[in-house]
C-alpha cells in the first residue's frame, strides 16, 4: 500500500480527523450547553450521540473496507465530518445541531475505520510476491495519537479567546476534515488482501472468544475514561472554581503529557510485554480518575488530569495494538475500535447522570472501581496473546489499531 520505510500521511492523518471529535469532547459538551438551550444533562446526550454514531460507522463498514475501496470510503467520511460538523457550528437550532453532530459524527467513524485497518494491514507478513509495506502499526498508532493529541492542545487554548458560543470546537472539527481531503489522492482506489485467497469479507474472525472480551471490556474501559472527561470542565467550573481559560490551559497541559506518554510507548514498543502496560496502566489510571473527580482547586485538577492524561494514550496504544494483533486484516481493530467508541458515546451521558446524582467525588471513586474489574479480563487476554504466535513485521514503525504484530518475540 505504502512504500518500504515510508510514513503513510494518509492514514496518520484520517487518524487525527477521526479521532479530534472525542479529543474534543469536553469543550464540545460544555460549550453546547452554554451556547444552546439545552440542559447539562441534554448537551452530554447530544455528545454521546456523535459518538454512538461514530460507533455505528465502524460497526458497519469493518468488512467492508476492501469492498468499497479506501480512498473513496475515506471521502465520504470526510464530506460527512464536515457538511455535519459544519452544519451545527453554523446553526443555533437545537434539532439541526443534534442532526449536524449524528452526520459528523458518522463522518469521523468512517475515517477511523478506514484509518484503522489500513494501518493493522500494515502488521502481514511479506510474502512471495508482495513486499511489506515497512510500517509497523504500533508506530503509527503513535504517531496519530501524538498528531491528534498536538491539534486537541492547540484548540483548547484556542477556543476561550474566540468568544462564547457553541460553534468553535465543533468548526474546528470540521475544518480538521477538510485539511485532510486532499491526502485522500495517495490512498489505494482498492487494497489487496493480506493473504492469496482471503479478499473475502466473509472469511471468519479468527481468536473469536479473545476478540469478543477485548471489545467487551475496551468498551466499559472507554466508558469509564469518557464519563470523567465529559465533565472534566464542568469539575474545573464549578467544583474547582476556575475560570474557561485556566481550564482550557490545564487541558492543553494535559494533552501535552499525554504527548509524551505516547513518545514514551513508541520508544518502549514491546519490551514491556502487552499485560503489564494494560494492566498496570489502567490501575493508576483508576488513581487519577478520583482525583480529577474529587478536585477542589487549581493543584488538586491539575494533577489529576494531567497524570490521566498521561497514562491514558499509552494504555490505548497497547489496547489498539492487541486488537490489530488478532487479525492481520484488521477487522477486530475496528470492531474494537467501534466497541470503544459505543462506550465513548455512553461516556458523556453516564458522567452527567451519575455527577447529578451523586456529586462528582463520588462519580470519582464508583467509576475508578469498574475500571480496577474490568482490568482484570484485559490483562489476561493481554497474557493470552503474549503466549501465542502473532504475525511478524520486520521493520519496526506506525499505527493505531495493531501495535504488538510486528514483534513475538519480545512480547
């Protein structure tokens, strides 16, 4: 698909589109329920709509990549992300808002899709007659993690001095999408399949029972790390007492950690093995949740978001990677990846609902404690997958949905 030892932009970059719109999630919730007349309450189900429609992308375009075509699949995403996304920044009514973010958010879903298993394509072994692409997906996994972790800092320190209003973030999405369309032309019009016979999209999933808990459990893990971040501003306001530009500040810290938590995972690669960064990762990760959650001041936010901001791209880099290593054709990537962002979609409603309940400190610790049961499952099949033969790539490189494929032996 890509030359030998060459970074594919293309996918990078889909990668970046599709996935700025959960990045953004807090800014988008918060700003919706200030700029329109909607509750709090209603602006987290309107975030959890985009979501659950990107979701649904993935859910229904994962076998159907090779069919379509990459470079024109990615098209129709892009034009969606940003007639939807363009479309509710304009308008100020709430029914063209809510319909603008389900046609967005399908956009960015479509994207992700694309992104995904052109990228966990990138883990198949050379063989007889096909030279490997030189690209291994735990690299560019990180790569667009750092690329849309880069862009998310940039506008959330943006945002707050352009004015009140809804419309920003979700412009800023939408403009992210058509910055990528001319990248689409070095897409292939069709893939090859990974192996002589296979092009069929009704070849089985292959680690059928590992697959189906990683999506389970990736899918609650999501959940948890989106209830938190879809209120995190609403913490920093009300709770903590600081002000949209502090806020925004301490995001734009926090993104920037998590950039170098994701440098950190690129130079680590599969030294550490696939159990111990999931499972270790997500305990301190339970950590910080009740920390940001029970935050008062600017110290106590700080620290919690900042530290969960830094642990949370280097456990979904590892997470990504295990599901790409379960099939070389990438369709347990984006089935993962679609199980991610329907507990993504949940994320923002679930936080709205339990911080109304019960008060953000207590959301704090029953979040961090699904998230310490849910570990549990994760790292065995971590553990399962390090035991067994994986496909291998010689070249070490990129991407987000297969990271630990290209090296057995170290994992």
């Amino acid at each position: 698909m890509f030359a030998p030892r060459t970074t594919p932009w293309p996918l990078v970059a889909l990668f970046t589109a599709g996935y700025l719109a959960p990045y953004l999630l807090p800014t988008t919730v918060g700003r919706l329920d200030s700029g329109l007349p909607v509750s709090a309450t209603q602006a987290g189900a309107i975030g959890s709509a985009l979501l659950l429609s990107s979701a649904a992308a993935g859910f229904l375009l994962a076998s159907r990549v090779d069919r379509v075509g990459p470079r024109t699949l990615a098209r129709i995403g892009l034009v969606l992300a940003v007639v939807g996304y363009g479309g509710a920044a304009l308008s100020s009514a709430v029914p063209a808002v809510v319909v603008g973010a389900l046609v967005g958010g399908f956009g960015s879903g479509t994207a992700t899709t694309v992104a995904a298993t052109g990228i966990a394509a990138m883990g198949v072994p050379p063989r007889e007659g096909v030279r490997a692409s030189g690209s291994d997906p735990h690299r560019v996994t990180t790569l667009g993690l750092l690329c849309v972790s880069a862009l998310a800092g940039v506008v959330y320190l943006t945002v707050p001095h352009l004015g009140p209003g809804h419309g920003q973030p979700l412009a800023a999405i939408a403009l992210t999408a058509l910055a990528v369309w001319p990248l689409t032309g070095r897409l292939p019009v069709r893939t090859t399949a990974p192996q002589t016979g296979q092009h069929d999209d009704r070849t089985p999933l292959p680690h059928p029972r590992s697959g189906l808990v990683l999506a389970a459990t990736l899918l609650c893990w999501s959940l948890v790390q989106n209830a938190l971040w879809g209120v995190s501003g609403r913490i920093g306001l009300t709770q903590a007492h600081l002000s949209e530009t502090t806020v925004g500040a301490v995001f734009a810290v926090a993104l920037g950690a998590g950039l170098l938590g994701v440098v950190g995972a690129g130079a680590v690669g599969p030294r550490l093995g696939l159990a111990v960064p999931i499972g270790t990762g997500t305990a301190l990760i339970s950590a910080c949740i009740v920390l940001s959650a029970s935050a008062t001041d600017l110290t106590t936010f700080a620290t919690g978001e900042i530290a969960w901001n830094l642990l949370y791209p280097v456990v979904l880099s590892y997470v990504i990677g295990l599901a790409a290593s379960l099939d070389p054709r990438g369709r347990w990537a984006v089935l993962v990846g679609s199980a991610s962002s329907l507990g993504t979609a949940a994320g923002p409603l679930t936080g709205s609902l339990l911080s109304a309940q019960a008060g953000f400190p207590v959301m704090g610790v029953a979040l961090a404690a699904g998230l310490l049961v849910i570990a549990v499952p994760m790292t065995a099949v971590a553990r399962g997958t390090g035991r067994r033969p994986l496909p291998v790539v010689e070249i070490p490189v990129e991407a987000p949905a297969q990271q630990h494929a290209y090296d057995t032996t170290a994992a």
